[in-house]
C-alpha cells in the first residue's frame, strides 16, 4: 500500500447476502453503482447519467462499510478502502497527495470503488481557516472536490463515502456531479434485527428448542448490526465459559442485558 491509511481489497468477499435488511438500500446501490460498472453501454445507449459518488449516512455499525463492500464484490471491483481522518492531519501537501494516489490507483485498478470513510473528517464545513491544520485539511477536500469533478460518470470509477454526520458537510461536496446520491443507512427495525440475527445464528451451534428469535430481535431494540454481532459472539462466549458445547437462548439474553447494563451506565455518567 501507498499509505498506512490505505486498505487495498482486491477482491473483497462480502456479498448482499450476508446483509440483513437494508433491502431497498442495496437495491439502489445496484441500480447506482453495480450496474453502471457491470454495463455501461446501457447507459450510454440511454444517455443516462448514473451519480459519480454515493453518500452513505447513518448511525455506527449499521452496515456503511459492509454493503460498499459487497458492492465492489458483486461487481467484480477492485475495492480501495480510504480513512478520511487519517489523511486528515498529516504534512503540508500529504492529504492532497495521497487522494491524487488514491485516484489514480483506482483508475489503474478500475473497475473500482475507493470508499471514504469518516469524509467528515475533511468535508466537514469549516468557518474558520484560521490554523494551518484546518488549511491543510481545506487543501486536502479541494483536491478531493478536483477529483470528482475531473472524471465522467462512466469512467468505471465509483466512490462511495460514508459519514455518521451528514448535517455538518460542506455543501460543496453534495453538488450534482459530486456525492449527489445520498442514501440514508438506519438502525434497524425489527425485522431487519430478525434477519441480522438468523444471518450469525446460522453459523454458530444454538440449541434451537424454545428459541424465539422474534423475543430476542425485540429485546435489541436500538441496537446495530455491530451490536447485534457483538451480542451473539457474547453469548458464545459464556457457553464456553460454562464448559457447555451449545448455545442457550439464555445466553443470548444474557449477552443482551449487559449491553443495556453498560448504556445505563453510559448514559447516567454523561448526565
Ligand atoms: P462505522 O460508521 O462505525 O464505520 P459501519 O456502518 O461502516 O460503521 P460496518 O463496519 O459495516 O458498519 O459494520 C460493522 C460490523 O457489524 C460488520 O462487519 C458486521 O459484522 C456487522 N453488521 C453491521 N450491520 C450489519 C447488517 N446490516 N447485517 C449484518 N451484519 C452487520
């Protein structure tokens, strides 16, 4: 890699399958970015303009990075995985110069998606230029902003970013022709925790008598992929713990408590 902030996938192995819900975002990430790269002639037959850039929103651990993923995956793409805080606060000169490299490289390796992630951390809008940081990370977003403007929506290249803080962007990064997709990544409602749930359960060894998958997704209400994750993998750990070689729905529940445990916590000591 160029940079240590730089994670080149080739070939990444996620695929939509392995995503619960978010059926109507993957839908038009297909539509967007898959089909474009698999079949540009269509478009430009039709003389339609597919975006250049898709913007990811929505809360951590909801999926952003997973679906850019799958995307490239489902469309045979090299995948370019880019920080933005990591190029954010470097030497004068660094941050553009390793955009311009993440480009070029994307365009060497093309089709491709260079996914952005944190672009907040230099399309946030600035107010004050005052320090040179904040000059720094202003020439950085230009050069991002040249970028985008300086190839065509056909050329095979797709960026997808992604931010938990879509409120506090430059607008100048949401002009047609820019990130002029946005896609909003929620929590997910009950049934999507259901699907993110049965997509980890059907991997690990649960004892499935009495388990009531609908009880557990309705306990985690609030709760991200991440979480949700995090919970089953829990739950396996106190199986092991108690020397057992399956997985109880109490485990689950367990797991889950003390998650809602430490976010009372959190919460009473942010009061
Ligand atoms: P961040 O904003 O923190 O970067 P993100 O939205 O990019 O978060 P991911 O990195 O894609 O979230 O999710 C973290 C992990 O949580 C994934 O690797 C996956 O294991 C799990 N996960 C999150 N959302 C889902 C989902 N919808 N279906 C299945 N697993 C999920």
């Amino acid at each position: 890699p160029l940079v240590k902030s730089m994670e080149i996938v080739e070939k990444p192995s996620v695929k939509y399958s392995d995503i619960g819900g978010l059926e109507k975002q993957i839908q038009e990430l297909r539509e967007v970015v898959e089909l474009p790269l698999k079949n540009p002639a269509i478009f430009k037959e039709l003389g339609v303009q597919p975006p250049k850039g898709v913007l990811l929103f929505g809360p951590p651990g909801t999926g952003k990075t997973m679906l850019a993923k799958a995307v490239a995956t489902e469309s045979n793409s090299t995948f370019i995985h880019v920080v933005a805080s990591e190029f954010a606060q470097k030497f004068v000169g660094e941050g553009a110069r390793i955009v311009r490299e993440v480009f070029e490289l994307a365009k060497k390796k093309a089709p491709s998606i260079v996914f952005i992630d944190e672009i907040d951390a230099i399309g946030a809008k600035r107010v004050d230029l005052g320090t040179s940081g904040e000059r720094e990370i202003q020439r950085t977003l230009m050069q991002l902003l040249s970028e985008l403007d300086g190839f065509q929506p056909l050329d095979n290249v797709k960026i997808i970013a992604a931010t938990n803080r879509v409120d506090i962007l430059d607008p100048a990064l949401l002009r047609p022709g820019r990130f002029d997709r946005l896609i909003e990544i929620p929590l997910p409602d009950l049934k999507a925790r259901k699907d993110i749930l049965q997509i980890y359960i059907k991997k690990m060894k649960v004892r499935l008598d009495n388990f009531d998958i609908d009880k557990i997704a309705r306990y985690t209400e609030g709760f991200s992929g991440a979480d949700i994750r995090n919970i089953c993998t829990e739950a396996g750990y106190i199986a092991i713990r108690e020397g057992r070689r399956e997985i109880y729905v109490d485990d689950f529940i367990k797991a889950i408590n003390r998650v809602n445990e430490n976010r009372k916590k959190e919460e009473y000591k942010s009061r």
